[in-house]
C-alpha cells in the first residue's frame, strides 16, 4: 500500500455525523447513565444532564472537531500546529486512546461471549451467581475472544475513513437505534410477580426513571447530581481522547460544523436516554429499587442475565438483541479509539495506514493481554484515591479516564480560551457561511465555566 499523501475525508456529512456518534454512544452509556439516573432522583438527573449536553458538552465537542477541521491534523500533531509550544497537550491526547484501546478489547471479548452464549441457548447458564467471575478469571477464553473483537476493529479501521469507518457506521448505527428502541417498547411491557406476591411493572420502573425526586434534596446533594451528570457526560462524548480532532480533520471544508455537532448531541444523548428506558423498568420488575443498585460490568454481565433468565423463554431472545446492541456500541467506540491513534502515527511518522494499523495492533494486543490476565495470573488488588479497589483494567480506566482526559480538556480549555482566543473556533464554524448559535455563551464556557467544573471534576478524581 502506498503511502497517503492526500488526507482522506468523509464523503457526507451523514456519515461523519453516524461515526463520531458511533465513537461516542458506547459502553458508558449503556451501563452507566441508567444507574447514575436511578440514584440521582432519575428526571432531575435528566434535565441537569440535557442543560449540559446543550452548554458544556456543545463547548467541548464542537471545540475539538473545529480543531480538527481547521487543522487538517490528529490530535498528536493538532495542538502543535495551533500553537508551537503546546505539542506535549498532544502527546498526551494520542497517549490516551492508546491506553484506553486495550482494555475497551478486553470487554469487547467479554461482550462476545455472552452473545454467543445467548445465540447458542445457553442464556440460563450466565445467570447464574459465579459465571462471570469465572469466565474472566479463566486464562485463555477471554485472550481469545479479545483478540477476535480486536481484530475486527482493526480491519474496520485498515479499509479507511470512507470504507472502513463511514461504511461501517452507516451500517451498525441505524441498527443499533433499532435494536435498542425494541428492547426499550419491550421492557415497558414488562410485568413481573415476585414470590412475596408484589406485582411490579416497567411501566412503574419508567416513572421511577422520568419523574424527579426531589426527597431529601439538599445543596450537597443537588452538587452530587450535577457532578454525575457532568462526569457521565463528559466521558459520553468521546471529548479529549483526540477522536473528535482525528474525525474532525475528515470533514469537509464545506460541512455544517454547528448542524453536525448538534446531531451527535441529539444521537448520543436519545441512546443513552433510552438505555436508561431499556434497563431501568426491567430491573425494577423483576428485582425492584434494590435491584437498581448495579453499575458497570456487575450490571451488564452478572444483574441483566438474571432478568432475562427471569423472563423466560422470551428472556433468551432478548438476551440476544441486548447483547448484539452493545457489541455495535462497542465496536464502533473501539473504532474510533483506534483511528485517533493510527491517525496520529500516519501525521507524525509520514507512515501508510496499513503500518500504523499493524504496529498499533501489536502493542494493543500485548497490552490487552496482560488486561487479562489481570484477573487471574497476575491478580492483585490495589486502592485508588477514588476508594475504588482496582486490578490491572481498573488502574488503566482511572490513568485514562480520571486523569489524563480531565487535563486534556483543561489544557484545550486554556489554549481555547486564552492563548489562540475563541475566535480561532468561531471563525472556523462560520466560514461556510452559517452563523455559530450559542456564541457569546460558547465564549463564557470555554474561557471560564468549562475549565472551571473539569477542575472540579478532577479533584474528584483525586478523592477531594
């Protein structure tokens, strides 16, 4: 293959629009927003999370594609063009994906499994108390199944923006909107008997989910909400991990900027609005408020098959739709995780994209390994400042996630905002010729309230 000399780009908007939505409706959308929704008084949570959607995620999602767009570059190689003494924000920008990449692969092999556990009939078997932590405690299923979800990535990402990512976007999104509004019509269908004789329903858990609680609300806890939705949000969008800048720097000089931003908002906020209806109301039929209390990978491996083996026969299927739709989530998250990072190799090293492909496989796939074997050959348990207990996986997720993105964002926030000044963002949303909405209040964002509430939003990380 030769090497690229002219950027490639996306054909359409739509598909832009569809990938960078794909990168960010991913997992934490599905095993996180529900949970955080249940525990913070649900439609309160919900109006504070599309405030912020609409004011501090519009700031950093359409701040990082303008980058891109303007920039023409990845995020390794953005951030020195801009600005010449700001190239390290970008070498930690590309560090983060590369760390992020292989534990993604790592759940992506356990998503896999339980969809071929639920195709092979075996739904039954996963409900079981023990199943999960057997699994990925054995030592060489998960390496297996990692390396088959992570080369699938990998050939998605080797065929290129227009055949291999848009192509594949185009492909598994519309699927996976369709996937998850019939699990969601499913589970307000839902009613469930308990062996106490209590007759609960999804459309009782629904409004468990939309209506406020305002119970005990207090200054604390109304901070508590605003933090979570914040936090949710910001790790929703796939914002400082350089996706956006390396899909940014595909669009079309020509493309509505302002109008593709705020489809990817709408995209990745209705999903994870209707992960909380596909969840919430089957988890509150068939295990009630307590039942509620699952997050992460305890809710999606070890909580959910005990309610769809509680289904019945019917429970097997759903167990398949439900497994298909998070294994598209995934892939096209890890896809988008991947391309940052290729992309980045391609910029900075002049090197063809079947290269940077290979050479980046090779590291994610020692690096997943040892993820895995995290949970059996090399188990140990360490406490982050968080008060979380953490393996290997854990540690990666904390160095990426609660680390290293908050100061990306920051960083862009104060390059943004001070150094290059706005007006570099602004001019280059407007230069088709359509006016930048929310301008002045982009300004106040991106100079002071953003950096401000990632501040915050680190600290937490820290512990404070």
């Amino acid at each position: 293959m030769e090497k690229e000399t002219k950027r490639n780009s996306f054909k359409g908007s739509i598909g832009f629009v569809l990938a960078a939505a794909g990168s960010a409706v991913g997992l934490g959308n599905i095993w996180r927003f529900p949970y955080l929704a249940a525990r913070d008084g649900g439609g309160m949570f919900l109006v504070i999370y599309i405030v912020l959607a609409l004011t501090f995620g519009f700031t950093l999602l359409i701040t990082e594609v303008a980058i891109g767009r303007k920039t023409k570059q990845s995020p390794l190689t953005a951030y020195g063009k801009l600005h010449s003494k700001w190239k390290g924000m970008g070498i930690i920008a590309c560090l983060i994906p590369a760390i992020i990449l292989p534990y993604y692969c790592a759940i992506g092999g356990w998503v896999v499994k339980y969809l071929l556990v639920y195709i092979t009939g075996h739904g039954e078997e996963a409900a079981q108390d023990g199943y999960f932590t057997s699994f990925i405690s054995a030592t060489g299923e998960p390496i297996l199944l990692m390396l088959v979800f992570l080369l699938a990535v990998a050939f998605i990402v080797f065929r290129g923006v227009n055949k291999g990512i848009e192509s594949c976007s185009k492909i598994l999104m519309p699927i996976l909107l369709v996937l998850v509004v019939i699990i969601a019509v499913f589970a307000l269908t839902i009613s469930h008997t308990d062996d106490s004789g209590v007759t609960r329903t999804g459309l009782q858990g629904l409004q468990i989910y939309l209506v406020p609680d305002f119970t005990d609300m207090t200054v604390a806890r109304f901070f508590r909400v605003l933090l979570d939705a914040m936090g949710q949000l910001f790790f929703s969008l796939s914002v400082a991990m350089g996706i956006m800048i390396a899909y940014g720097s595909y669009v079309h000089d020509d493309a509505n900027l302002k109008k593709s931003v705020n489809q990817i908002e709408i995209f990745d906020t209705a999903v994870a609005v209707l992960a909380g209806v596909m969840i919430i109301p089957a988890v509150y039929a068939f295990a009630g408020k307590e039942g509620m209390d699952a997050s992460g990978p305890s809710l999606m491996f070890i909580s959910l098959p005990k309610v769809f083996a509680a289904m019945g026969k019917i429970g097997n299927i759903v167990g398949i739709l439900f497994f298909a739709m998070v294994l598209f989530a995934a892939l096209t998250s890890a896809v988008s995780i991947l391309e940052a990072i290729v992309s980045s190799f391609m910029d900075q090293f002049h090197i063809s994209r079947v290269k940077a492909v290979s050479f980046e496989t090779v590291i994610a796939v020692v690096m997943a390994v040892l993820v895995c074997l995290g949970y059996n050959r090399l188990y140990f348990e360490v406490k982050l400042p968080t008060g979380a207990t953490a393996q290997i996986l854990d540690i990666l997720d904390y160095i990426s996630n609660n680390l290293l993105m908050p100061v990306v964002a920051i960083g862009t926030c104060i390059l943004i905002g001070w150094v290059v000044k706005p007006k570099t963002i602004i001019d280059e949303v407007e230069k088709t010729g359509c006016k930048m909405g929310r301008k002045q209040l982009y300004k106040v964002m991106i100079r002071f309230i953003a950096p401000v509430l990632l501040f915050i939003l680190f600290l937490k990380s820290l512990g404070f």
